[in-house]
C-alpha cells in the first residue's frame, strides 16, 4: 500500500492526481490504489455523512420534498457552488432555444452525484456507438461494443448490479456474463403496467439497477424504503462513495474542499501539476506523474478552459477547439394520468421498469429514440396537492388522496440528443463564483432531431393513455433535463475534431486522461452512468499500462 507524500507547505506529490470523486473518478482512483500506486484525489466540496443527510430530509418542507429537492439536504462547499433547484441559482448560465431544458442540479460531494439518483445501470446497444455509419446522424465512437463489452461487465461487478438474466427481458441482449445478482423483483405495479402495454408493443423490461437483492461487498440488500432519490437510508444502493472508501483501504488520500483551478504542462505539454485552492482560499500544488480529471461534464470542460496557459492559450486539451462543444442530456418530459383500476406504485425501488420498444429502429435516421419509466416513487405526495386543491377534508379528503395514489401513474420519458458543436460551454465574462473563477455558461439547443422524436413519443404517450382508460391525463409541454450530462470532451480518432482518444486519453497530452460521460459521443437514450463507469475503468487500464511503462 501506497500513500501519497505531503510536504511541509501542504502541497502534495503521487503516483496520480485523480481531480473529482464521483463515480469515475472513484473506481479509478480505486482501480490504481488497489494495484500499488499512490493515489491522491482532490474534490471540491464536502464529505458527507449518510445519516446527516437522512436526518436533513426527514426534516425537510412538504414543497422540497414533493418537488423533488434532492440537492437541499446535502451542504453544499462555501468554494464549490452547484446549480441547485431549491432556490435556483445562477451558476451556470443558460441561453439558446432550449436553455431551460439543460437546467442540470447535481453535487459537488465527496462521492459525487450518485448519493442521489435512480441506480440505473443501462448500456448502450451496440448500434449506439455506430450512429452516424448505422443511421447517418451523429458521430460513431473509435472503439466499438465489442470493446466495450468486458469492461461493461467489469462495471456491473464493481456496482453489483442486479438486472434480468434471461435474455428476453435484457436491453441488449449482447453479454458475455451474467448480471451479478438477478433482477429486483416487480412490484404490483409494474407486472400490472407490462401485462397491459406489452401486447402492443412497448416492450417493458426490468432496468438493471446498482442496489442489491442480496448484501454485496459491505451493502445490505435493498429494503424497498422508496427514498432512493434524495438518498438510501440504508446504503444498499450503490454510490461512488463506495469507491472512495474502498480506495482509501488501499492507501489513496482524499481531499475534500480543494478546488483545483490551474493546471502546468512541461516543454513536452505534459502535465506536471495541478494547482488547488483549499477552504481557507490558500494555494496548493500536487505533481504527479498521470492526472484524471472526473470532474462531470459541466466541471471538467470548465477547468480546461479555465487553465489555460502560454502553451495552451485556449484551454487545456483544446487544441481543437472541440472542449466545451457538444454538450448532451437526455431531455425529456412526464406523463401522468389516473388508470381504470389501482396500480399501486411505490412499493420497492424508485424506479424498477421501462418501456424500451421505442429505443431503436430505423426511423432514428430522422428522429430521436425514446424510453419510458415506470416511476415507481409513491403518488402519496402529488395526490396530497391535487386533492387538497379539490377543497376536501376530513375522511373525503384522506379517500381521495388514497385514491389517487393507487391509481396515479407518472411515466418519465428520455429523448435521445445528438452532438452538435453549437451546444456549448464556455466561460462567463461577467459571473465568477467565490473564488474569483468564471462560472460556466451553456448555449443549448435540442434540435429538431429531439422535437421530431417528442411528437413521435406523445403520439405512443396517448395510445397507451387510452389502454388504461386513462383521465386527467397529461403530458408535460416544457422538456426538463435529466441530469445525464454528456458531452464536452468528445471522443474520436481525429484530434481536429475531438479532445480524447477510445482510452478517454488527451489527443494534447500523454498523461492526460478525461474520463466519463464528457467524453461519450452518443447518448443512446438511457441514463449514462454505467457507460461512464466502463469507461473509466478502460482508462484506468491506460493508466496502469502507460506507467508500467515508465
């Protein structure tokens, strides 16, 4: 076991500067640990303790929880501002067609992001990584599935992934293993939504999930508590502190509240160092000899860009012009209406089925593919608003509202982007957060590919509407984001026209990886995480092989 070695004035030398502890950047930084090298990871905000943040949501207000406040409960850095909902800030700016429509919210958290979200573990068809030879949209990724593949199964090992092992309910069907552990079990309510909709084609299907049906590596088995958005009670969902924990045993070093804001490259244009602010505002240096930046794909681009120096006057890894563009989220809408009969979501996981017969076909060559969630978080909350506007008390008023929760359903639904230079991150020339940095603004546009794809889905919406005899039924006009950001750093084999290669290695520096969702060149239309985990455990593979090397 190796530990990183801090010297007198705090700065800080490794094996590996590994800058974000999300997902990604925690399974490698683990990856390394494990396999001897000193690790140090520098993350902006706060460590967090699961039992504060169950205790801050318990103690949360009716409107944050039933309007989906899943940030409010977490502290955020004094250093390190999110985009947060509750109240909505101005940290990153939006503008163009459908700025609104890329109002992210995550976490800028030891751990990251996954201390909150649905544990959807989905990977790309291998048709999604081909797009533009398959379809003629889009951009085809310089690694195919195949390539993938193992490191997709790598993944669902490390997160213990529980997903369907009979390959008539897989999406894809293309695997060389079995899922970990098989699928969470149904619910009433999603047996009952698939017997309905499956004759007609929709197809639903178990979606493969990182919690546990059994305890894996120190998580206990999913208890069905309904909370696993804003947070597990009980930790049996899988989340990238997990892998921070797991590196530390291994001697990597994290720390949290360090803002890294400057990065130094040699003669060579490899990088030396990184420079990081800690919460006193002092300055501090790591040198290493292979940096990761795990950041998202919000913050990495916006740390390239910020660090530009003589010899990379438009940022780091920008040599192409191509950090920041391409920016990427599954934008989506809702569906809600009341069914003919009770359906009785909200029992188990937030989220458990998926309708996946939009998801791929030949019509992507004019407009996007869509998925449908089942969301099973309980209805009590909407039908409490609904039926308190009803003007009800007393026993109508607690009928109604069960009522209404038995037989409420709301689908989620994703639409699938494609990359477009236009979609852009740049530095604000007016707005700095406390340090003194430019926040991030983004010009984004869903483009016509996505407004096809929506009427086309609406069209599915109302069909199945009228299978459950469905009333009050409604469809959401306004695209919201999914939090799925992708994009910024785009992978391809031309350095002209992207900033990492298949291993997520900078074309502009040879010890430069820039691993995860930034660099994903197709979004398919499901959530991304566990493509971005496979990705990073390719790279950590780069990693390892380039400094055995020397």
């Amino acid at each position: 076991m190796k530990s990183p070695i801090f010297e007198a004035d705090g700065n800080a030398v490794a094996d590996v500067i590994v800058v974000g502890s999300g997902v990604v950047g925690a399974m490698i930084a683990d990856q390394l640990a494990g396999q001897g090298y000193s690790v140090l990871i520098l993350e902006a905000g706060l460590r967090i303790e699961r039992g504060q943040a169950v205790e801050n949501w318990r103690n949360m207000p009716f409107e944050n929880r039933v309007g989906s406040d899943y940030q409010g409960l977490y502290p955020q850095a004094p250093n390190a501002p999110a985009p947060l909902y509750f109240p909505k800030n101005d940290y990153v700016g939006l503008s163009g067609p459908s700025g609104s429509s890329f109002q992210q919210g995550y976490l800028r958290a030891v751990g990251g992001t996954t201390w909150h979200w649905a544990a959807s573990c989905w990977r790309h068809l291998p048709v999604d990584l081909r797009m533009k030879s398959a379809y003629g949209v889009g951009r085809d990724w310089p690694i195919s599935y195949e390539e993938l593949e193992p490191y997709y199964c790598r993944a669902e090992q490390e997160m213990g992934v529980s997903g369907p092992n009979d390959p008539a309910l897989q999406s894809p069907v293309e695997r060389s293993q079995p899922y970990p552990m098989d699928m969470v079990p149904w619910g009433y309510g999603d047996k009952r939504f698939a017997e309905i909709v499956n004759p007609y084609g929709y197809r639903s299907v178990p979606i493969p999930q990182g919690r546990s049906v059994k305890p894996w590596k120190e998580r206990p088995a999913c208890c069905g508590n309904n909370n696993c958005q804003p947070i597990c009670p009980i930790g049996a969902m899988y989340s990238g502190i997990n892998h921070v924990q797991s590196a530390e045993r291994k001697g990597a070093q994290v720390i949290a509240e360090a803002v890294v804001y400057k990065i130094d490259t040699d003669d060579n244009n490899r990088v030396t160092a990184v420079h990081w602010y800690d919460a006193g505002k002092k300055s501090h240096r790591a040198s290493g000899k292979a940096f990761v930046l795990a950041c998202n794909s919000i913050e990495t681009p916006r740390l390239l860009l910020l660090a530009a120096n003589p010899r990379n006057p438009n940022g780091i890894a920008n040599s192409s012009d191509q950090v920041g563009r391409n920016m990427m989220d599954h934008s989506g809408f809702h569906c809600t209406f009341l069914a003919n009969e009770p359906i009785w979501t909200g029992r188990g996981p937030a989220q458990s089925s998926c309708l996946v017969g939009p998801r791929d076909g030949k019509f992507r060559s004019e407009y996007s593919a869509n998925k449908m969630i089942l969301n099973n978080i309980s209805r009590v909350g909407p039908a409490t608003q609904q039926a308190l506007k009803l003007g009800l008390v007393g026993k109508e008023l607690d009928d109604e509202i069960r009522r209404r929760a038995a037989y409420g359903v709301d689908l989620s639904i994703s639409l699938e982007p494609l990359p477009d230079p236009a979609n852009r991150l740049t530095l604000s020339p007016t707005r700095r957060d406390p340090l003194g940095l430019a926040c991030p603004d983004i010009h984004y546009d869903v483009g016509d590919y996505v407004r096809r794809g929506a009427e086309a889905a609406h069209k599915q919406l109302e069909e199945i509407g009228r299978l459950f005899k469905a009333v009050e039924f409604d469809i959401t006009t306004s695209l919201n984001a999914n939090n799925h950001i992708m994009g910024g750093n785009i992978m391809g084999s031309n350095p002209n026209d992207s900033v990492v290669d298949g291993n997520c290695r900078t074309h502009d520096h040879a010890n430069l990886w820039l691993p995860g969702g930034g660099a994903m060149p197709s979004a398919s239309v499901v959530n991304s995480t566990l493509s971005m985990a496979a990705l990073g455990l390719k790279a950590a593979d780069a990693i390892s092989q380039t400094l055995a090397k020397g």
